[in-house]
C-alpha cells in the first residue's frame, strides 16, 4: 500500500483488520448539521459527505458537507461533476481527496434508516478501500457501518454514534448551583480527597435525539 492514509492499514494501523472502537465519533455541531440538512430537505432525501480522520484510535467525523444534486423523496445521488471539482479544490488546499470519500451519508426522510437494495449496491461499487456509510432521518434516527472492500471484502461492521458535546457554560453552572445546595453527599466520598469537583463539560451521548419534532411527518 503506497497511498496516503486511503488504505484501511494505514487508516487504522493497531489493528489493520478490524477497528477496536466500533463507535463514529461526532462534535455536536457536526452531528447536527447532518439532521439539519435532512430536515432542510424534507421532503426529499438529500446525500453527502464526510470528512473522517483517526485521532486518539477514535473514528471522528470532522465535517459534513454536501454538493449539488438531483433529489426526489426515494432517491438522492451527487452530481459527478461535483464531485470531481470538489476532488480538485482538496488537492489545490494540500487536504487528501481520498479522505473526502471515506464517510457518504444520505436521509431516508421520515423513513427507516435501514438500507434499501440500491443503498447497498451503492456500498459495493465504492472505490477505495473502505467506506462508511451512514443513513439518517428527520427523527434523528440512524444506521451506520463500515465496510472494508480490499484487500478482502469482510463482514460489514455496525457503527455506533458518539456525539460530543459541550454543556453550555449557562445550564452547567445552573446544575452545579443545584447539586451543591441540594445533595447531601455520603460520608465516604465527603472525607475522600482524591474526588474533586468535576468541571469537564463535556457529555458523549448516542445520538438519539429528535431534531424538529413538529416537523417529522
Ligand atoms: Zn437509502
């Protein structure tokens, strides 16, 4: 393997076989403006990208982006063309094209997030060595999986989301108000040192959360 970062061996060097966090990771922005474009959509399925990176052994999705395309309410596929001019711009920015590729997501609107036929038809006749691909709908549901396709075509592995998020620093200090007026905390953990105060706002979550409930038909 030559290319840069596009081979799964090089993508996931511990285990160059199968990854040992089967979890997507997303910051909460991100993971929104996925459920966002798909309820911007409604009622047509819209697709796109993701552009995923591997930091600290952790599969991260670090943007979502779309490109121009022709939708209807049971089908949604990027314009070639895009495609490749998008390919063009990454190389001009010095970024790998090859990491653009790695995560195609679409919505299935208000439907099941389960693929249909042409979905993994579509997985088969990706290029690369592996692709992710995730499915959404305006309930905030998901599907999502990796499969590796060369050097051997393995088993799809499901993916579970993780989204990261930062509490806003209004509702944190709210609770904490709360907890230190009205917990009254056990002897043990009182007298022990070692515990402190914790302050780290972040709060990882699946990613089940309804976006426009009022909106979903
Ligand atoms: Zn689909």
């Amino acid at each position: 393997m030559t290319q840069s970062g596009d081979s799964y061996e090089t993508f996931f060097p511990a285990e160059a076989g199968i990854i040992a966090d089967p979890y997507l990771y997303f910051q909460g922005d991100t993971w929104d403006t996925v459920l966002g474009f798909a309820v911007a959509a409604m009622p047509e399925e819209i697709n796109g990208f993701g552009i995923v990176s591997l930091r600290d052994d952790k599969v991260w999705v670090d943007e979502i982006l779309i490109l121009a395309q022709q939708v209807s309410a049971i089908h949604a596929s990027p314009d070639p063309v895009e495609i490749g001019n998008l390919m063009a711009r990454m190389i001009e920015q010095g970024l790998d094209p090859a990491r653009l590729l790695k995560l195609k997501w679409h919505s299935h609107v208000a439907m099941s997030v389960s693929p249909s036929v042409l979905d993994l038809e579509t997985i088969e006749k990706s290029s690369g060595d592996w692709v992710i691909s995730l499915i959404v709908n305006v309930h905030g549901e998901y599907s999502a999986r990796l499969d590796v396709l060369k050097p051997y075509r393995l088993h799809p592995m499901p993916l579970e989301i993780r989204v990261v998020r930062t509490l806003p620093t209004d509702i944190a200090d709210f609770c904490q108000r709360e907890v230190a007026a009205k917990l009254t905390r056990s002897g043990w953990f009182r007298r022990r040192k070692s515990v402190q105060p914790h302050t780290n706002r972040t709060v990882i979550s699946p990613a089940v959360d309804i976006v426009e409930p009022g909106k979903a038909e």
